[in-house]
C-alpha cells in the first residue's frame, strides 16, 4: 500500500497537501499498512499544492485517496477500487474536451472583438481624411474670394 509523504521539502520550495475526508464518502474495512489493523478506511481528498518558497502557489491539483479512520494513513484511491479509475479517466478526458471547447471560442471572440476595433479605427481614419480635405477647399474657395474683392 501506497503513504503519500505529508509534506516534503525541495531545494525551491514545499509540497502542501491538505486531506479532506468526503461527507457520504466511501467506507472499507481493510489492513493498514501503516497501523497493521484492520480498519476502516474513509474516502478523502487530497489537496496537492507545490509553492516556491511557501509564496508562489506553482500547481495545485486533487486526487482521491482513502484514509485510514485509526493513524490517518492515506493510501491511493484506485489501488483499492481499480475498477473505477477507467471511469475517472473517462470523465477527466471530457472535462479536458469541454476546456479546450471553450478555449477555442473565447480566441474566436477575442479575434472578432480585435476585427471590430481595426475596422473601427479605419473608419475614423477615413473620416479624418475627408474632413481635412474639405478644410482645404473651404480654405482654397476663402483665397478665390478674398482675391476678388481685394480684400484680405
Ligand atoms: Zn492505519
């Protein structure tokens, strides 16, 4: 049977993992390797957290785990019910499928909003344009006038 460390350190930082036992979670009747009696074991989560030097949390991810109701032991959830781990990966892979689904659309909305904005800004520079080009013949028919009547 598989103990997770507690905590461990490394040269940059530390492994964090918090243990939560699940409300309505799973119950088994099994020898703990780590207490040698026969106990019942108590389905949990594991938080796993990796932080550089306890400030910059780096990755953090859950797993399941079963937990020894005596010492606290933990040990792998599908080491105990292999049969489910097929089902996990199943729904794992979905939840990954719907990511990347929703990844896609907001690149398509961003490149849309980033359309909008050029041809936006193309628009004005176009009305810019035009607006200086009647500035000058406004200014060019004021010369014609002034040319004829003689006056400044
Ligand atoms: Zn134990």
């Amino acid at each position: 049977m598989l103990r997770y460390n507690r905590d461990y350190e490394e040269d940059f930082g530390s492994c964090i993992q918090l243990i939560m036992r699940m409300s309505g979670g799973k119950k088994i009747t099994l020898k703990c390797s780590s207490c040698s009696k026969q106990n019942i074991f108590y389905e949990c989560e594991v938080d796993e957290s990796f932080k550089a030097y306890f400030v910059v949390e780096l990755w953090k991810r859950t797993k399941k785990a079963m937990q020894c109701g005596e010492c606290l032991g933990v040990c792998d959830y599908f080491e105990i019910f292999p049969q489910e781990r097929g089902l996990e990966e199943q729904l794992d892979a979905e939840r990954k499928r719907k990511q990347a689904e929703v990844e896609t659309q907001r690149k398509l909305n961003e490149e849309r909003e980033k359309r909008l904005k050029e041809q936006a800004a193309q628009e004005q520079r176009e009305k810019d344009r035009r607006r200086r080009e009647m500035e000058v013949d406004d200014e060019l028919a004021k010369l014609k006038r002034n040319m004829r009547t003689g006056m400044p």
